[in-house]
C-alpha cells in the first residue's frame, strides 16, 4: 500500500471530494485523514492502482512523505 495525499485543483467543486472518497474505497484503498479546509484527502491505496486517482483532471495525487526545513 502507498500513502497518499489528493487534492482538488482550485475552482473545482467540493462535491468532487466525494467521489474521490468513493474511488478510493471501491478500490480497496482506506482514507486516513480529511482536510475540508483545503479539500484534501490522505489515503493508504493499493500501489499498482495509484495510476488510476492520478489521471483525473480534478485533483492531484503525490506521495505521503516528510517534510524538513533546515
């Protein structure tokens, strides 16, 4: 499984959210944390499927990773 973080792009409607919720629990993913505040999902999600979320026009998918500052 990989973690996730998706986005909507700005201007897209919040409705958008749930359907990226409901892709991602119909495709055995698990959503770990919601972010209304700027629309964003983190997800654990199959690795071989993350190709799927990412080719939406909607939103977009990166990697769950640490972030530094110096």
């Amino acid at each position: 499984m990989s973690t996730v973080i998706i986005t909507l792009k700005s201007g897209v409607d919040a409705n958008e959210l749930e359907k990226v919720k409901n892709d991602i629990r119909d495709q055995g993913g698990e959503i770990t944390h919601e972010s209304k505040l700027i629309k964003s999902i983190h997800a654990k999600f199959p690795t071989d499927k993350v190709h799927t979320l990412a080719t939406n026009e909607n939103w977009t998918v990166e990697a769950d990773q640490e972030v530094r500052t110096q």
